[in-house]
C-alpha cells in the first residue's frame, strides 16, 4: 500500500494545516487609524477595536463585543499548506 503514502500524507497535512490557520496568531486593541490593513479608520473614531489576527490570513475586528467587520480572505488549499509548512 505504499502507493498511497504521498495521498495519505498530503491529506494528513492539510487536515493539519487547516486546524492550525483557525489559531490566533495576534490579537491587538488600539484605536490606530493607520494598520496595514485597515481600510476602514472610522471605526476608532469613538473609541477602541479588538483586531484578531488569524493563521488563515484573515483579521476580525470587534467591537462592544461584537464582529463588524472582516479583513482579508483565508488562505486555502496549497496557500495554506505552504503558510503552514513555513510557520511550523
């Protein structure tokens, strides 16, 4: 069955990389009008943001508690396997 090890360890590599891009890799609470990725400025305006910084790729800001926006897309398929061999 050693025919198979490349799919099986391939397959075995993204199931992990998958559940690794779903971990915090910053989390950051500021009221910065200037972040890399920030195309929205006004949302400090009246006080702080919670930006969470995924391994997908992805930041989620909250607000009061709540999500109101998300930046960027998720990494995917071979993307994410590479992001996840570099930072493993």
């Amino acid at each position: 069955m050693s025919q198979y090890d490349h799919i099986v360890d391939r397959q075995r590599l993204r199931l992990e990389a998958e559940e690794w891009s779903k971990q915090i890799k910053s989390l950051h609470i500021h009221q910065c009008k200037s972040m890399w990725y920030d195309d929205r400025p006004q949302d400090t305006d009246d006080g702080s943001v919670t930006d969470i910084q995924y391994n997908s790729g992805i930041v989620v800001r909250h607000k009061n508690g709540k999500v109101i926006h998300t930046f960027g897309k998720p990494k995917k398929g071979a993307s994410l396997i590479d992001s996840y061999r570099r930072h493993t």
